[in-house]
C-alpha cells in the first residue's frame, strides 16, 4: 500500500492499521491453547507466537516481522509482485530474518536444498487451488492446514492442537506421494528458535532489545534421550554459559550428568522446553541464533538445516536455535508421517517426563483428548441458529476464540494471541463484551472467573485518590498493567456495568455471594465517575476515551459508559440495601446524563452528534438511552447502515468493526422486518466473506481489493488475528438479528 492511498483511507481505518504499519503485521491465521500454553500458526503453518505460562506473558519464540517504529513503515507485508499467490492473497507479513519461528520442510539431494513448508513452492492444493487452513473437527480448536508442492507431488498436512490438561503442543506432519513425486531418499528437518522467557513484554517490538537480554540461556541436545533442550532458570543473576557450552561440544558425556542435576543446580525452576519425536532423529544441531560458525561458535541451526546437513552441535549458548533431521524415503503412492513434540515445564524433570510420556502415548492419544475436551466445550454452547450453516460456523468459532484467550489460573482474557502488534493484554471494555457473550452462550463460570479477575484489578490503592476505583487501560493475566499508562473512563464504566450485568445469570444464592463480592467494586467505580462530573454542565469532565493517547474528549462515548455504569450502581446497591443518601448523587447524575445525550441529537443531521469513537452504537446498545422504536434512534441506526453498506458491497477500500455497527442495527430494527432482513443480509457477507475462509477469524480491520490477481474483489484481514472482539461483536450481532430476547435479557433491569 502506498502512501498516496494510505491518505485516501477513511480516519478510523487508517488509525487501526497504523498499529501494524508501526509495531509489525500479525502473522496468526489460526490459535489454539490450553489456558496455559497458547500458539499461533500462521497460514502457511509456521509457528509464530507460543505463550506460556499466560497467553498475555511470556512469548517463548524469537519471532519478530518487519515493523516501523517510531517511523511508519507501510511495506511490513508482501505486495502485488510477489510470484507467490497466497503471499499476495494473505499479504503475508515480512520476517526480518528467515530463522524466525518454529517450522518444518524437507530436504532431497536432486534439489539441494532444504524445501521448508511455508515456501511459495507448496502453495497448490491436491484439489488445484491454493494452501488451506481450517479447524478439524469444526467444533475444535484442533488445527488443520494443507499445501501441495506440485514440482515433486507431494501434499503436506500439518495437524497443530495443545493438549487441553498438560502443556505440551503437538504438531503431526503427514506427507502424502503422488503418482509422479521422484523414487528418493531424503530428510525431514523441524527447526525451532525458541526463546524460553521468564518477562513480560509491555510494548513489543520496542521493548525487544531489554527482553532478548533477560531471555533464553541455554540449548543442548541429549542423545540418549534423543531431544532438545532449551531453558532459562529463574534465577536473575547468572553467568553467561559460553564457556560450559564449548565444554560439552568436546565431551557430549557431560550433557548426561548435567540434565540430570539440571533442576539440584536451579532449584527455584524457571522455563523448560523439551522437544523431540516420537520417530528417531538421525542428526542435530544446537546452534547460536544467526551465527556463521566462526570462532568456535556453532553455526545457526537454521543455516545447517536449509543446507540438508546439519552439524551436530550439541550444545549452545544464548541466543540459541535448534533443529533435528529425520530419514524418509519419498516413492509414488507412499505416506510419511512425523510428528513433534513441545513441552514446557517450570522444572526440567517435569518438561522431559512430560515428552517422554507423549512420545510413548502417541500423538492420536493426546489428539483424542482435544478433540473431546472441544467438542464438550461447543455441545455446550447456547448460539442463535440463522438457517445458514457457515454463519452459525462463524459465531461459533468466536466463542472459542474467546476460550483460546482465557487464563486458566486467573480468568484474564486477551483482546488478542497476537504479540505484533502488541494486543496481548486484557483490555476491560473489551472484557465486558466478551463477558456478555459468554454469558449469553451459557458459559457463566468463565465469567464469574473473569469478574474476579477484574475486582482483584482494580486500583484501590491510590495516595492521590486520582485513580481509586478506576481500573487500568489494559492488564497482563496476573493483573499488573499492561501497555496504556493512563486510565479510560469508557473501561471504568463499562466494567462497572459488567460487574453488575453478570449477576441476572447466576442462581439466587450464588447471585448473592456473587454480590457481596462485586457491589465494592461497581460502587467504587460509580464513585471514581463522580470525579469526573463537572461543576458546570452536565456531560463527564474531558478524559481518556478508547486509546486516545494524545488528548483527552468529552463524547457520548465516555457519556455512555459512565451512565451505564452509575445505573448498575443503583440497581446493585437498592438490591442490597445501599442507604439513598450512597445512591442519590449516582441517581441524579445519571438522569442528567441520560437527557444530556439524548440532547445530542440533531434533528439538521438526523443523527446524535459528539459522538467520539463509539459513541455512536453505544446509545442504542448497550447505552439504550431511548426505545429502540423511537424514530431518533431509527434514524442513527440509518446512519450506521449507510456508514457499513459501502464496505459490504466492497465499494470502499476497507472498514473497521463492522459487525459492531451491524449490532447496533439489528436493536434498532428488531421489529422492522425489511430492514432487519438486511442485517441478516449483510452479516452473511460478514461470515461467508469477511471472516478468514477456513478458520473464520477477524482481524481488527478488513481491506478490500483485487489481492490475488483475479479481477474479483476479496476481504483481506489485518492486524492482530484472531481479534476476540471483532468476533465477539460478530455473535452479538447475530443474537440480536436471530434471538433478540437473548440480548434483552442481558441488559434489562434486573429486580431481586
């Protein structure tokens, strides 16, 4: 994209891509995870992000793509003159070195060359048509991707799942002859970079250069084991290992007794990988991240491994890579199958035992488990059924997108996987959506885990009283701060609201324990609003709403959520028998709030003014500041449509968070039966040809454009896939078009 149309994109649009142009382009097309550990796989089946023991902290891969901080830099994706054409397609992001990430290829002597899986050669399909990439089963998040290198006929499938009780990814590699692939010997080589991290990452890439120096320490290859090794101890203060790296490169024997006092010598554990497979390797090598093999130093694995001949180095130290090689004999009508193994651990003995205990089970045993863990998980899913099986497909994956994104340990769930741009943080305006559709899809435990999160959050501790009851931009999982250095008043309300949204769906007697826990904090957030009620006047007091990181706004958007939440401290505290003198001041001001906005309507316009970024949705939901019959209302819904329609007729370059002004239509025309038959329409588009084809995720933005060369326009995501509230608001959007009683019941006024 070139800069002259980067001027000519619609202000949101461009303000959205702007965190990709600065920060790098996601490169995830598909996730899956445990809780604990977390993957993306890109959609040429690299592993590209690997998370643990949080999906917020600490990515434990060396993988960065292009990006232009503090500068702009608009070429951080492959363009239209690439040969490849799921390249052009996807936009594949820019690496800034080949040896990022964890993938596998193949090498054969008549090529000379290794062949890795994401290259341009494998991007037929046995069918004709490109790569693929889809969950298998559906209602899994069991990943599937498949390619076909023509030249050599053979079809590559690539099976990526976590196990759902222990960490440990596993990742089958079936290759499949055809009738004219060549009679010949060869190898299959994975190469893994890992970085194993005990840091946080507050603002990646900028912070990469601090976190490449507390991370990684070690990589050694134990024969008798056959496996790798990567680790990085607890402790902080250590001694470079170059030296006992060099030792065991002369005398391997020492690896052995090492490993095997591994968890004597860091007793307070730290971060342990062990990889390997089920089928014996034939070499190895442990090598030093980009290193040419001078001075003694072992070569980057990933150099020996695209050369067919790896060196047999085994051991490294930080920054270490490696990769091991296996034998396998391509013949027409043969079938390969390899697979890999990656486990984590806090202590060594566990990640080993973990392996060890895969290895022997088989991967079919552990795939088993996942598919059935899944399954359980959709069965139980409460969706709106719309009649078309690929829209119901869609707004089921978002919900378990959303389980993807969830702690385990402490219910924090992330707007994104994604490490580039950074989003990888528990943001509470988007906690409250998401909390809402789990709610609705009847996943109440979720979020019950996910207000504690957020009531733990909350900052009640402050000298200044400034930020007491207002909670922070975003958070990692274990609740510290995450990327935005200021409070939001839209984050204050909304998770204000949430609090007391959440309680409708619990039994009376875990509604009240329920309570008793959250009515601190909603009345905390209540007050920490009134600070921002001015003297004069009547609308909040300017603040931060939704990332403005430059300037503070006073807008429907923080007038919304103020008033959402000053309403839920009322309703939560007559419930519990709050004294009116406590509930007076967030009665009043919320009645003032409400015809304040309601003013804000311009009759000239036919639509609500100072709206701010998402203002203009919120007032009819979740806001519902007037009947959705009321014809001001009907009339904003009008404008929404006429801001979407362009995008959904691929009349525009791109749009961002269609589905949430879809949301907001289908309230206001719950009982307009032609207009909603649009929605219904529309969202079809969303879900057969916005959402990702195979995985059915959503970027934050959507381009659209002539990508593949075709003469035919096509929908390509961008930034931070799979983002949760994209597809979050997606599923709202569809309950509110198909089961609009759902979303009634989610926000009406609840009594006793």
């Amino acid at each position: 994209m070139e800069k002259k149309e980067i001027k000519k994109l619609e202000t949101l649009l461009r303000a959205d891509l702007d965190s990709e142009w600065y920060f790098g382009a996601t490169n995830i097309n598909g996730a899956c995870g445990n809780g604990k550990l977390t993957a993306g796989i890109s959609f040429w089946g690299e592993l590209s992000v690997l998370r643990w023991p949080h999906a917020s902290h600490s990515d434990q891969l060396r993988y960065l793509t292009a990006h232009g901080f503090p500068f702009r830099n608009f070429k951080v994706r492959t363009g239209e003159n690439e040969a490849s054409k799921t390249y052009r397609q996807w936009a594949r992001p820019r690496v800034v070195s080949p040896n990022m990430g964890s993938f596998g290829g193949i090498y054969l002597p008549s090529i000379q060359t290794t062949s890795w899986f994401h290259a341009p050669e494998w991007d037929d399909s046995l069918e004709g048509e490109t790569r693929w990439q889809r969950y298998e089963p559906d209602d899994t998040n069991v990943l599937f991707t498949t390619a076909w290198n023509k030249k050599i006929d053979v079809a590559l499938k690539i099976t990526d799942f976590i196990h759902p009780e222990v960490d440990i990814l596993m990742r089958q590699f079936e290759l499949t002859c055809g009738k004219n692939c060549p009679s010949e010997r060869g190898l299959f080589l994975y190469f893994a970079n890992l970085c194993p991290s005990l840091e946080k990452t507050r603002f990646y890439p900028v912070s990469k250069r601090g976190h490449e120096r507390k991370s990684d320490y070690f990589a050694l290859y134990h024969q008798d084991l056959d496996m790798i090794l990567h680790f990085r101890p607890a402790k902080k203060s250590l001694p470079h290992p170059a030296r006992q790296a060099e030792e065991m490169r002369k005398n391997p024997e020492l690896i052995r007794k090492f490993v095997e006092n591994l968890d004597n010598l860091f007793p307070e554990g730290g971060v342990f990988f062990a990889w390997g497979s089920s089928t014996p390797s034939n070499s190895h090598q442990v090598g030093r991240n980009n290193s040419k093999g001078r001075g003694g130093v072992p070569q980057d694995a990933f150099h020996d491994a695209s050369t067919g001949r790896l060196g047999g180095s085994p051991a490294a130290a930080r920054p270490a890579n490696s990769a091991l090689s296996f034998e396998i004999e391509l013949k027409p009508g043969s079938k390969i199958e390899i697979s890999i193994f990656i486990a984590v651990a806090d202590k060594a003995k566990d990640a080993i035992q973990l392996l060890e205990q895969s290895r022997q089970e088989g991967i079919e045993k552990g795939k088993k488990s996942a598919i059935s863990y899944w399954k359980d998980f959709s069965s139980s899913l409460k969706t709106p059924q719309t009649g078309n099986p690929q829209t119901d497909r869609v707004g089921k994956r978002s919900l378990l997108g959303l389980a993807v994104g969830a702690d385990k340990q402490t219910g924090a769930i992330v707007a994104s996987i994604a490490r580039q741009p950074p989003y990888y943080y528990d943001w509470p305006r988007d906690g409250a959506f998401f909390d809402c559709a789990l709610d609705i899809a009847g996943k109440c435990d979720l979020v019950t885990k996910h207000m504690d999160f957020y009531i733990n959050s909350q900052i009640t501790k402050d000298k200044l009283t400034k930020k007491r009851g207002e909670f922070e931009g975003n958070y990692f999982a274990d609740g510290d701060m995450g990327i935005v250095p200021f409070v939001e008043i839209d984050e204050t309300g909304l998770c204000g609201w949430d609090l007391w949204r959440h309680a409708r769906y619990l039994k009376k007697d875990e509604r009240e324990s329920y309570l008793v826990r959250a009515y601190p904090a909603i009345k905390m957030a209540a007050n920490a609003l009134l600070r921002k009620r001015p003297r004069k006047g009547v609308f909040q007091k300017k603040a931060h709403e939704d990332d403005n990181i430059f300037h503070k706004t006073s807008t429907l958007h923080g007038a919304v959520t103020t008033y959402l939440c000053l309403k839920a401290a009322v309703e939560a505290g007559s419930m519990l028998g709050e004294t009116d003198e406590t509930l007076a001041p967030f009665k009043e001001w919320a009645g003032e709030l409400l015809d304040a906005m309601i003013d804000c309507y311009s009759p000239e316009v036919g639509r609500f003014t100072r709206d701010g970024w998402r203002g203009k949705t919120w007032v009819i939901w979740p806001g519902k500041i007037l009947p959705p019959e009321d014809e001001r209302i009907q009339n904003q819904a009008q404008y929404l449509a006429s801001l979407v329609e362009p995008f959904i007729e691929k009349k525009i370059q791109g749009f961002a968070y269609a589905s949430e002004l879809l949301l907001a239509c289908a309230v206001a025309w719950r009982n307009k039966k032609e207009k909603l038959a649009w929605v219904k329409e529309a969202l079809k588009v969303v879900t057969e040809e916005v959402a990702t084809p195979g995985t059915g995720h959503f970027g934050e933005v959507a381009l659209v454009g002539d990508f593949a060369g075709t003469e035919q326009k096509v929908y390509q995501n961008r930034t931070s896939i799979p983002h949760l509230w994209e597809g979050t608001v997606l599923f709202l959007a569809l309950v509110a078009a198909y089961e609009p009683e759902w979303l009634e019941f989610a926000t009406a006024p609840m009594a006793g």
